[in-house]
C-alpha cells in the first residue's frame, strides 16, 4: 500500500540491559565497529507480525445501467477483490496487535501471519483516521512475545534505531538508521502530526511495523515515507509510542477513542513576538484564545501566557502541545509550564473531552422557507475537533442539501455556515427553529451566510 507526500507509505521480549546517555560513545576500534544488532533483533522480531487485509470492490463500467449492454452482455458491475500487506507489531502477550490505520481500512478480511509463519484470523478492535492507528485482536491459548514501549521517550536525534517490517512482501525485513529528527510536525499525513523522522529504509508494506531503539524497546510505528518514486530515500516517519499506547488502551478500555481537549488556541512565538515578550529566542506557543469554562481557563491560563512545555516536554507549536495533551487519558492531569510576565509557572490541567456532540445535533429543514431540503447541524467544539474545523467556531452548518430542493434552488452548499435570518444572529438549531417558525409565510428572507472564510448576505425571495 503506497501513500505519498509524494507519499510513499511505509510498513513497519525481553528487555537487553539499557545503556544510559552517559554511556553511549562513538566507536572508537576495529572490534567496536564490528559489534552486532543481532541480540536485539533476535528479541523484538518476533513481536512484529505480517498483517493481510483482503476487500471486495465494485468496479463500474462505461455501460453501467445501460439496458441494451446489460441484456446482451450482463451486468455491467462486476466484483474485484484488492488484498493489501502491512506489518504489525505485538503489545500485549494475549495477541493485541497494533498496526496502521490505511493497512486495514476498509478491509473485510484480516489476516495475522506471525514470524514462526503461524496464521491467525484476525478481529479489528479499533480503527482510528486521525493517528492512523489500528487495534488488531488474535486468540491464542500461549503468551506471545511483546515488545514493549519505551517508557522513557527519552530518544535523540542521531540514536541507532532499527525498523522492522515487510517489505514489499518479500518477508520481515530489518533496516538500520539513525533518528533523524524528532516532533516533526510539517508532514502532513494525520491529525496528530509529531513524528520520529527516521533514515532506516522502510518502504510499502513496512506500514505498521516497528521503530525499535537499542534497548529493544518500541519507540514508533513505521507509517510512511517520502518518496518521489515509490521507493525509501532515507526520509522515513514513525508516530511516536506515546501515541501508539495511547490509542492501544482506548481499544482496550472503552473500545474507542474520547480525546482530551486543552480549551485552548495557541499559535506559534515568532522572532517578533519573541521580541516583543522579552524571549531570548522564539519558543513555545503563545495563548492566543482561551474557550470560556475549559480546562485550560479552569487550570488558570491567560491570554498571552506563552506555554513552553507541557509534563516537562518543551513544545513550540499547537501541535506539539495538542500531541502531547492527547497522549493523557480522560480524567489524568497534565502540568503546563508557561511563561508569564517573564516568570514560568506550572499549571495543572484536566484532560476532560471536548463540550458538545461528536456526532453534532441535527435538524432536516421542512416548511415554507428557503432552507427546506436542507440538513443542519449544531457546530461545538467536540463535533468541530472530529470534522477538522476550528474548535472555537460556533454555530449552525449546513450539512446537506437535497436535489430539487428550495435550499439547492437558494443556492446552499454543505460548509456553509448560517450567521442570521432576518437580521436575528442564528447560534444554536433551537434560535433557527423558532426563526423558521415566526416567518413562516413570508416571501423575502435576509440571510446572512458565511462560505470558506467569506461572509455574504442576499435577501431570498419565495
């Protein structure tokens, strides 16, 4: 499976005696040059599995529907199977296993071929687009070999990593590297961007396996790789374990994911704001909109407090904070360091879900009205967060519009985000409704929209 950036998307025990910073060194003779990665492949390989997912596609042809084709010729839909390879990595010993998200998606068949070639059907526990993560369950009646996260997250740039994988389904495979950079956030292929950028060769079907450090530890998730041409040009990403288990406990505990939302808008500090604020160079993410009631007004954040770590992890964009606050589970406590009137303090914050419905609340417009035929749905933070929309909009959206209906006739687009009708601003579907309600009958309608980014006000006419 190939996704490109051009993105060419990539794959993918016991513990050896960790070796601390003070202790790591540059080979300095012949027999130091020589030592082997062997010990720790013989320990995490076989935690990294095979993952096949099989799915059944309907393929439509020019004469679709056609009667006069289909009576000489039968039906013009025909079934095409598209099976699919990844790898997987084992981190529980009662066969929970952790792969990506574009391995499974979409998938009617699982299949777990582990390394000594023993096949297992397989159920999918949790798939989740944002992390592009999955949760795989096996059942087996024997512990198998786990690898085990790196509880310490203390990698640097320049550590020997191993990825391990399937590459191009010729059979697990392990490359080395370096870590080649940390918290990149300009990638560009989740949500939740803060990836181990790696020089280890992965390339298409090492998706979902694992990043392993030299303590035999799984530090990422090979998920993708940047390539022109299809192939490993040493320019490979790993979502950190941070996130891996994260996602892996959700599956586990509630069987799906509720994220944590900080309540916050932050931007990043340029070198002006930096000046401006007394910084001795542009760091952390400046508090540019607090979300009335949230955690973090609640834990006493202020407008134009500048956060420069959050549990001691320094970040210097909202996506770092917001990767870092999403690693806590509903109901932990994370401590932000911020910087105020050139003090730091430390703040503890809630991680509670975002207000509002993930699902959004949902009204199908009838009546005499130039919105009839059209779905709205309530705009809240937690609905905005799934849907990739600004958190702090509020509102009402439109959702969907029918063929032939009075709002299609108007001009409704789903996105459009409906500001007043009648010149009374529209906040909630409950204000529309009893808008709706007091002009029903009436022939002209001022409407005030707004549409990706741009505000527009027409008076409809019935």
């Amino acid at each position: 499976m190939i996704r490109t950036l051009s993105l060419a998307l990539a794959a993918s025990a016991t513990l050896i005696a960790p070796v601390s910073a003070q202790d790591q060194a540059v080979p300095e003779t012949q027999a130091q040059v020589q030592l082997s990665f062997a010990p720790v492949v013989r320990q995490a390989a076989p935690a990294v599995v095979n993952v096949y997912s099989r799915r059944v596609i309907a393929q439509r042809t020019p004469f679709a529907g056609d009667p006069f084709f289909e009576r000489f010729f039968g039906p013009q839909v025909r079934e095409r199977e598209v099976n699919s390879l990844g790898s997987g990595v084992i981190v529980d010993a009662s066969g929970v296993i952790v792969t990506n998200n574009h391995v499974v998606q979409g998938a009617q068949d699982l299949r777990v071929v582990l390394s000594d070639r023993r096949e297992f059907e397989a159920e999918l526990l949790l798939a989740d687009e944002r992390t592009d993560l999955a949760v795989l369950k096996i059942s087996t009646d024997e512990a198998l070999p786990v690898l085990p996260y790196d509880d310490a997250g203390d990698s640097e740039v320049g550590d020997l990593v191993l990825a391990i994988g399937n590459p191009f389904g010729v059979g697990q495979t392990v490359t080395s590297g370096i870590v080649s950079a940390l918290a990149r956030t300009d990638v560009g292929i989740s949500d939740y961007a803060f990836f181990i950028q790696t020089d280890a060769a992965v390339n298409p079907g090492n998706s979902g396996g694992a990043l392993v450090d030299m303590d035999g530890q799984l530090i990422g998730v090979n998920t993708a790789i940047f390539s022109r041409s299809g192939g490993s040009n040493g320019i490979g990403f790993a979502i950190p374990s941070e996130m891996v288990r994260t996602v892996v406990e959700a599956a586990l505990v509630d069987g799906e994911i509720i994220r944590p939302w900080l309540g916050a808008r932050l931007q990043p500090v340029t070198q002006d704001l930096a000046s401006s604020l007394g910084l001795d160079r542009p760091r952390g993410a400046i508090v540019a909109d607090l979300w009335d009631g949230g955690a973090a007004d609640r834990a006493g954040l202020e407008q134009g407090d500048v956060v420069i770590a959050v549990d001691g992890v320094e970040v210097n964009d909202e996506i770092g904070a917001r990767f870092r606050f999403a690693t806590r589970m509903i109901g932990d406590r994370a401590q932000l360091t911020v910087l105020r009137d050139g003090r730091e303090r430390v703040l503890t914050v809630e991680a509670e879900p975002a207000p509002g419905a993930v699902e959004g609340a949902r009204m199908e417009i009838s009546g005499e009205n130039p919105f009839r035929g059209a779905e709205l749905v309530q705009l809240s933070p937690a609905f905005n967060e799934e849907n990739g929309i600004d958190p702090f909009q509020d509102g009402v959206l439109v959702s969907g519009v029918s063929r032939r209906s009075a709002a299609a006739y108007f001009g409704f687009r789903p996105g459009d985000r409906i500001l007043s009708v009648n010149d009374e601003r529209v906040e909630t579907l409950i204000d529309l409704n009893r808008i709706l309600r007091e002009l029903e009958g009436e022939k002209t309608w001022p409407v005030e929209i707004e549409r990706q980014g741009e505000r527009f006000s027409r008076t409809l006419s019935l």
